[in-house]
C-alpha cells in the first residue's frame, strides 16, 4: 500500500533558473538604457593649456575645429555652415548633451567663433571648449 515517490523526489531537487535569468536580463536593460553614448568628433587635435580647466561630465557632442580650418561633427567633416544642422540631428537623438568645442591651438579664431554661433543657432547654449589642465 505504500507508493514509491522516486521520480517525484527528482523533480523537487531540481532547480529552477527562469528568475535569476529574467533578473539578468532586467540589469541588461536597465544598464544599456542608463549608459550614455560620448560622440567623439573623429579627429586628433592638440588641445591648448589652461590653469582653470575643468572636467565636463555632460559633453556628448564633440565638434573639432582642425589647424587647417577643417571643421569635424561625429567623425565627418562638415562646412561651418552645416555645424547647425549636425548639431540639430545630434541633440534630437540626445537632448540632455552638452557640446564641446575641440579647437586645435594653431585653429583661427574666426572659425571658432563661426562653428559657436552655428551651434547657439541650433539651440544650443551650454558650450564648452575644450582644453588641457596644466601642472
């Protein structure tokens, strides 16, 4: 009269892994969703020095201003005059970044002030520029 429960012991021993699983995939979600993308602007510049230079957490958006004039917005060159419409497409795909200006030291100033008002014209005004700290 009595009944075996051997095959129903196994299923008890066993283990089941669906939460930790959906755990993980949670995390993955919430770190992809949380992890914010720096857009480099695609060249190398040789940054000036300065005594009061600061780290920007926010600078998402790079423009780099070359020694030749050249202008660069997310590793393409770009006219001065098509900076406002890059910067434009940038911010609707990150509203919340800052831009920082890459100016080589040998840049003109000129073309600087150009890419600066390009961007206030996109309806950006937290504009940085970049710079290396000295000491």
């Amino acid at each position: 009269m009595r009944k075996r429960h051997s095959a129903s012991s196994a299923d008890e021993a066993a283990i089941d892994m669906t939460p930790m699983l959906d755990i993980v995939f949670i995390m993955l979600i919430f770190f992809i969703v949380t992890t914010s993308f720096v857009k480099e602007a695609g060249v190398e510049i040789n940054r000036p020095s300065a005594n009061t230079a600061e780290t920007v957490k926010k600078g998402n958006i790079m423009v780099a201003v070359r020694e030749n004039g050249q202008v660069w917005v997310d590793k393409r060159q770009v006219e001065v005059g098509a900076v406002r419409a890059n910067i434009e497409r940038l911010r609707a795909e990150n509203p919340e970044g800052a831009v920082v200006i890459q100016a080589d030291t040998e840049s003109k100033s000129g073309i600087v002030v150009e890419v600066m008002d390009q961007i206030r014209m996109a309806g950006v005004q937290n504009i940085s520029i970049a710079a290396n700290k000295e000491g």
